[in-house]
C-alpha cells in the first residue's frame, strides 16, 4: 500500500526526484499547503474508496498518518 500512496503522491504533486517514506512529513518534507493536500486526499479517496471527513485532515501531516487512515477506513 505504502508503494501507491507514494506513487500517487508523486503523480498529484508532480514530484520525481524527492525521497519519500512512511516519515515524509507533507508540510516540512514535501512543502505541501492545505489545497494540496485537499487534492492529495481526493485522489486517495477515489483510489482506496474511502471518504475521509475534512476534520480528519488536520491529523494528517506523514505519508505513514495516510497509510493509517486507508486501513482504517478501506473497504
């Protein structure tokens, strides 16, 4: 799963050559505003088939955090 997280994460941010991980940090890392990550978690949703509530949002700041809340709400 980590694989596509990242792999949607690069497609969406139009990001090749940065080293992503579970740790990557949207903010600190990947330098990722609120409207970014808006469009991030809508390409999540429709992937994994999750909706994620907008005050969810505010607990998400690693690519680990995303990986957590697919598992959780994952069909």
């Amino acid at each position: 799963m980590l694989e596509k997280v990242i792999e949607i994460i690069r497609n969406q941010l139009g990001i090749e050559d940065t080293e992503i991980d579970e740790d990557t940090s949207f903010k600190d890392d990947l330098g990722v505003d609120s409207l970014d990550l808006l469009e991030l978690v809508m390409a999540f949703e429709e992937e994994y088939n999750i909706e994620l509530n907008p005050e969810e949002l505010e607990d998400i700041q690693t690519v680990g955090d995303v990986c957590e809340f697919i598992k959780k709400y994952a069909d």
